[in-house]
C-alpha cells in the first residue's frame, strides 16, 4: 500500500509509531501497560502478515478470558 505521498506503507514503516503511541498510550490513567503492549505487538504482527487473522476476538481469546477471571476475583 502506498501513502499520497508515494511512500510505502508497511509493517516496517509504521512499526516506530505504534512504538511511540503504545508509549503514550500506557501512561494515560487507568490503562494497562501491558495490554497496550500486547494489542501494539498483535497490531504489528498481524500487519506483517500477508493474511491478516479475520477474527480479532478469537487471536486474543487467551488474554480476554484472563482478564475476566481477574476482573471476578
């Protein structure tokens, strides 16, 4: 894919700006570091991928159920 620019738009090209706003992001109060770092790695993964997963939910099933079992707790 390619910006108006003429640029390339990749993974590699817009890994530094979900580095930097994943960064912002975790320091906003009340959000998790650590699932900002998870969704910023799932996000960069699935661009790299000449398939893409259809289904969000299903891939980050494991971290959804652990929050609900914490969240119950």
């Amino acid at each position: 894919m390619e910006q108006e620019s003429g640029k390339k738009l990749d993974a590699k090209s817009v890994t530094p700006i979900f580095e930097e706003e994943a960064q912002k992001v975790a320091k906003l109060p009340g959000i998790s570091a650590h699932q900002v770092n998870i969704a910023k790695d799932y996000m960069l993964k699935q661009l790299s991928q000449q398939w893409p997963s259809d289904f969000l939910t299903t891939d980050l099933q494991q971290y959804l159920e652990a929050d609900d079992t914490k969240s119950k707790l």
